[in-house]
C-alpha cells in the first residue's frame, strides 16, 4: 500500500498545495541582513520549494529533508536538472528525528509536512534548530470558518483531527514564544495548478488495470474524494502560509 501511495505522490510537480509565487511570496517576509543563509526544509517531497529557495536567496546552503527513498530520488533529479549540487544537500530521515546540530538554521521550511508531527510538537521540536532570530516558515490546512457544513466536518475529523483555525493556531503560536511575522491563505488556484490538476491525471492513469476490490483502488477512491471535498467546499478550509520568527 506505502509503494502504491509513493508511485501516486511521486513525479508530480509537488506533493501538497502551492506553487512558485506561493513559496516567493512567504519568502518575501524574511528579514534576513546577511548574504548567507542556512536553510533546512523538512519533508521537502521532490524539492520544488527548496529550489525556488536556492534561487531566491543565491547564497543559501539548504539541507532537505524526506523519509522517503522515492522522492530523495526524485529530489536528486531536480537538484542536477537546476545545476545545484553544491547548495542544496538532500537527506534521508524522518522529521521528528534530525541529527542536525540544534540553533543553526537561519530558516525553516515546511511546505505542507508540519501536520505529520502535529503543529505544537513540529513548532516546538523543529524550532530548537533554529538561531536566534532565525525564521519558521511553514503551510499548513487550516479552517477558514468556524461554522461549516456537517459533511465536511466529518471528513477531515477522521483524516487530520488536528487540524485547527487560524485563531487556534494563532495561539499554539503564542504559546511556543514564536513572533508572527505574517500569514496568507493560499488562492484556490494553488490547489489545482500543480497540483490537484496532476494528481487528477495521474489517477486516471493508474487505475487502468487495477483490481476493483484493490486496496490500491481503494487509495485512488479516497484521493478522488478528497479533491470532490475541496470543490466543494473551499471557502471553508485551505492552506494557509505562516511566517514566524525565533526570539
């Protein structure tokens, strides 16, 4: 089932929400006064945001970070195809557990990974890495609304329970001592462009010759479900970009 869910998730221009003006967008809230800037990106997927760093801040050295062999793979590609061997470092670890050293990252990133750990314990966790100073910058499915229909309630209290409003978060914020330094909600476009529109495709691909009574069937079903509920109900729920900062 894991080997289906990567072959699903894998070769497609991103694995969550977003796209390269998303990603320049919460950069452009960075402080930072220094040329040289050390980056960490966990759950970097096949490293689409990781790129789009390198290139916004031309002297970064960024460690990226996935558990998974395929998209380390995958990541490798992209790292040669954009000719940045020498700034971008992939590793293979799960998030909750990094060998690095703590306090020496200027900048965080998570694009749509942080929900893995829970938002608390990623922020609390994750940001012993980070310098003084230094930047958290992460996406994360967030509520819009505060009243919402019943059906779609139901459907992410049993795919992510954690999941909180902007006002929740907000506090779990607060409450780790991290600074706001801004936040945006990502346009429905950012969905679908690279994608929701990809995984669409990549469904219909894969489910030619599938077993109708396959648990891989069965991953399919509940992607396509997943993306019917957000055309469905999109102003109720999306990601939103938070940027904060280390005291």
């Amino acid at each position: 089932m894991r080997e289906f869910f990567l072959e699903l998730y894998g070769n497609l221009p991103r694995q969550a929400p977003g796209d390269e003006r998303i990603t320049k967008k919460a950069l452009s809230f960075l402080g930072f006064t220094k040329p040289e800037i050390n980056v960490l990106d966990v759950g970097c997927g096949s490293g689409f945001q990781s790129i789009v760093c390198a290139e916004h801040f031309p002297n970064s050295k960024i460690q990226a970070v996935d558990l998974h062999e395929k998209m380390i793979s995958e990541l490798k590609e992209n790292i040669s195809k954009h000719n940045l061997q020498e700034r971008i470092f992939p590793h293979k670890a799960s998030m909750d557990n990094l060998s690095f050293a703590f306090d020496q990252f200027d900048l965080i990133l998570s694009e749509g990974s942080i929900y893995n750990m829970g938002l608390h314990k990623g922020l609390e966790y994750l940001g012993k890495f980070l310098r003084k100073g230094g930047y958290f910058s992460f996406s994360e499915l967030t509520w819009l609304k505060e009243e919402r229909p019943e059906s779609i309630s139901k459907y992410w209290k049993k795919h992510y329970p954690e999941m909180g409003s902007i006002r929740g978060n907000l506090s779990i914020i607060e409450s780790l001592n991290y600074k706001l330094v801004g936040l945006f909600v990502f346009p429905e476009y950012s969905w679908f462009n690279l994608y929701y529109t990809p995984l669409e495709e990549k469904i219909n691909h894969l489910r030619k010759g599938l077993r109708p009574e396959g648990e891989d069937l069965k991953i399919l079903e509940e992607t396509e479900k997943e993306i019917s509920m957000f055309k469905l109900y999109s102003n109720t729920y999306s990601y939103v970009y938070y940027i904060l900062q280390k005291p």
